[in-house]
C-alpha cells in the first residue's frame, strides 16, 4: 500500500470542509446527508472459491448500509450529485430481533412491514469481523494520486453562481456545447471551479463525462454504485485476482424527473428561469422518503458483482474503467429490509472504510485507495472527537498483499 503523509492527510480533510459553508462539525465532511438501512448478505455457492474473506463463506452476514448524497452539507435529494452506498458486513454475526418484534427472514410476504431491528451479535462459538464496501454512482474516480485528489478538492470551491449571459448562452446553442445547469434555489457552488481544474488535467474528464448526463435517481435502491478501486482478492486455492466490485439493483436502474438541462441545450437558451425542470417538485427528502416507504412494504435487493482484470489492465488508475469483456462474477446477494430506527447509534456514528479488509483481500497498487482509508479513518477519529464520545469500530488495516495472478 502506498504511504501517505500525515500533513497530506489533514490537507485533504481541511480541503473538504470549506467547500460547503453549512458543513457543521462533527459530521461526515462529504457525503453528509445520508440514512441508514439494515439487512443481510448471502454469497453464491462459488463466491469463496473466487475469494476466501469469511463474508463469502455462505452464511447469512448482517449488514448495514448507508445511502448519501455527495455533497457536505444537507442538500435537498433533487441536487445533481454523486450518490453514496457504503456497506458494513458484520461476518460472524447474526441479527437478534428486540423483543416484542416480529423477526422476519428475507423471504419477506409482500405487502408486510419489516420490523427486524435487533442488535448485531456474535454466532456461538465466532466472533464478529467487520469489512467495508464503499460504492458511488460513478464507474470510475476523478483522480489518479492523493495530491492530484487534493487539487480537485481545493478547486472545488463554492462561488455565487448567476444565469449565463445571453451570448453566453447563444455560443453555447450555436456550438452545441451545454452549459452546466442551474438548479433550482442553488445560489452557490463549485461546479464551475471543478469544470475549469478538469480541463488541465484529462483523467478527471472521464468522472466529468460520466456525470455530465446523470438524471435524478427515482430510489436510493434503482440506481448502480461501483467501488472504482482494484482489490487484490485470495480464492480457496490460493489464487490471487486482481477485481473491482459494483452493487447492481435487482430491480433495475429507473431514474426520476426530466431529462437534465445538460443534455438540452436548445432548451437551456429558451428557459426564462434559472430552475431545472426535475428540481423542487420531487421534494427536498424524497429519496429517503421513498426508501422508507419502499422497505416497508417489501425488501429491496442487490446484486454484488466482481469483475476481474486481465494481467494488462491497468490496476492503480482508478480514472479509468476496464473493459467490460472482461469476466463478472456474482458473488451473492444484498437484502435490504428496514430503516434503522436509531440513526445515530446505528449508522451515523458508524466508520465505513474502504481499507478494512479481511482475510482473502487486500488493497491493491492504487495510491488513491490507500490514500481514502488514510483520510476515511483520520476524518473519524475528528468527527468523534468533535461530538465528545470515543471510537467503537476497529481501525482499517489492509490485509497482506500478492503478486497479480493470472487465472
């Protein structure tokens, strides 16, 4: 795992906060809206032959799932952002049900309430080993090195942002060339900064075009997230892959809303007003107000998938998405059935790192993933430290590397 700097650590952290002025302290510096969601993971039958991390074992694994929007401060659902699915597998464990509670398999009746909410605790005779899955709704990352991360964070400054002017605007229609929306009640932000830092560096145009067409979600659990980073994965024989991971909705990807003014640019020029036609109308919680509704009526479902490298894919650059010849492999199941009653306690004060591996995985030659499980667990430490109570889930820690096989 590539080393990286304390200084550089608290660079990246402080370069987050002052991005978004209503960041209040003690939270998630990105990602800062979010809700969490409990639930279970099954592996296929052929999962530990890929990888032998004791969550591919077979057993039913509890889970708990936090959904986020990308920004740092609580932007209502309707904003244009990357979305978050960070996954927390409690191998070893099993959920109790609180008593007086129904407790209810994922074979869930339609139309009945999931009610299970009970404690995570240790199976007889195990003990309980957390690893973590963070996901985003983009195939691939906007940087290829902590400091190239750190200058797409220091661009991502928020200024007032105004109409374009009208020959601004008749360029942009002449040339065909969208003009970054304007979305409704947004006064301030940092697109443009990005926009500007993007065109100087092209591994982060690739993040840009991804995100350029992007709809409204119609549901946290309709939409794809990829874990963009290369994982080093051990199979029962030894055998070690390199592979990248994605979580894929059962029930499809459907968005919501009209299509976004970026990809309209006749529409932009006429639009009298500086508003989106998918914006308010959804709501400023609609997304977690769907998914409480959702999974009160009947479990929702993921796909986990590992796509695995050829030896000539390029395994450190997470700006780049491999091909999708490539083999996937399902490796098992993510069943959502309830919102966790206790926010706080249950999600919120929860560490998701990337870099907490278990046995069979580790973190491969890509700088910005140790890089994230640098920042990931200091930002903990400072957001408990800034609510006054003491850390509760284990530090990260990358597993022992191997050399890229090549079956």
């Amino acid at each position: 795992m590539t080393e990286i700097s304390p200084a550089l650590v608290d660079a990246l952290i402080d370069a987050m906060g002052p991005s978004f002025p209503e960041y209040v302290p003690g939270t998630r510096p990105i990602h800062s809206k979010g809700i969490g969601v409990g639930g279970s993971f099954v592996a296929t039958e052929v999962a530990s032959q890929y990888c032998a991390a004791k969550h591919f074992g077979g057993q039913a694994v509890p889970v708990t799932v936090r959904f986020s929007n990308g920004n740092g401060q609580l932007d209502p659902d309707f904003r244009l952002q990357v979305r978050g699915m960070a996954v927390k597998f409690f191998a070893g464990g099993t959920r109790e049900s609180e008593p007086g509670r129904a407790h209810t398999d994922q074979h869930t009746v339609v139309g009945m309430g999931r009610v299970e909410d009970g404690p995570v605790v240790a199976r007889p005779g195990e003990e309980i080993a957390e690893t973590d899955l963070i996901c985003m709704s983009a195939p691939v990352f906007m940087a290829q090195s902590a400091e190239r991360l750190l200058e797409f964070e220091q661009s991502y400054r928020a200024v007032k942002v105004r109409r374009p002017g009208l020959l601004k605007r008749i360029k942009s229609l002449l040339t065909m060339s969208p003009l970054l929306p304007l979305e409704s009640g947004v006064t301030m932000s940092g697109n443009e900064g990005f926009l500007q830092w993007a065109r100087t560096y092209p591994p982060a145009q690739a993040f840009l075009l991804a995100n350029a067409g992007q709809r409204l979600p119609a549901s946290y659990a309709r939409a794809v997230y990829d874990a963009v980073h290369a994982f080093e994965v051990h199979g029962a024989t030894g055998t070690c892959r390199m592979v990248r991971f994605s979580l894929e909705p059962s029930d499809g990807v459907f968005t919501a809303g009209e299509p976004d003014p970026v990809q309209q640019p006749i529409a932009s020029f006429l639009r009298p007003e500086d508003l989106n036609a998918h914006g308010s109308e959804l709501g400023a919680d609609y997304l977690q107000r769907e998914l409480r509704q959702r999974l009160s009526y009947a479990p929702g479902r993921f796909n986990l998938r590992m796509q695995i490298a050829d030896p000539w894919d390029d395994t450190s650059d997470p700006t780049v998405a491999w091909p999708t010849s490539r083999r996937r492999v399902l490796m098992g199941t993510l069943t959502l059935t309830h919102v966790l009653a206790d926010q706080l306690e249950g999600c919120e004060l929860l560490s998701f790192n990337p870099g907490r591996l278990l046995e069979g995985m580790a973190i491969s030659n890509d700088p910005v993933l140790g890089a994230r499980s640098a920042v990931y667990e200091a930002s903990y430490q400072r957001r408990i430290a800034a609510r006054g109570t003491h850390a509760t889930t284990p530090s990260a820690a990358a597993s022992p590397g191997c050399p890229m096989g090549l079956s």
